[in-house]
C-alpha cells in the first residue's frame, strides 16, 4: 500500500491512527517528526540526504492522528528471516 493510507485503524479508548507507508516523496515529513524527536537519547537523522538513505533501506511508516502527522515507525530486514525495528518517533505533544 506504498504512499496511501492503510484503512487499518487502532480505535482503544477512542483513539484512531493510521499508517501510510512513506516514499521518497515524504521525506520532508519524516525530517520533521525526525528533527522533533531529537534529544540526547535518541540520535535523530537531521538532514535531506541521510533521511532519503534511511527512506531506502528501511520500510518506514508515518502515522497520523487525524490528518496529523505525528510520528514514525520502522523495520529493516536484513534476510528472508530477520528483520528488526530501527525507528519510532513520536511528537513530544503526544506523549505520554
């Protein structure tokens, strides 16, 4: 489902998100929530060349609230039976 928005939804107490599979073409997107998760655990991609790296070796997803970006998750797979998550970022104003 590359670049639509998946009509999987998680509904537990009222909340929806949803998850579109991020492209190239998201990369602004992903610099974004990327940028915003920074801090001094979590070593952030911050620039257009290593966010586009990132957008081709791992399967990354966007997810919203609403029509609100909010925040990232991805795996990478490494073979036909491994694979692993290398990313979650959520805005800080939806944390909890």
């Amino acid at each position: 489902q590359s670049g639509r928005a998946s009509k999987k939804e998680t509904t537990k107490f009222g909340l929806i998100l949803r998850f579109k599979r991020a492209t190239q073409a998201d990369w602004e997107t992903v610099l974004f929530l990327e940028k915003s998760a920074n801090n001094r655990l979590y070593y952030a991609f911050t620039n257009e060349k290593d966010v586009k790296e990132y957008l081709s070796k791992s399967v990354v997803y966007v997810v919203y609230k609403s029509k609100t970006p909010i925040g990232t998750v991805s795996y990478e797979i490494k073979n036909k039976d491994h694979a692993y998550f290398d990313g979650l970022t959520v805005l800080p104003k939806f944390r909890k």
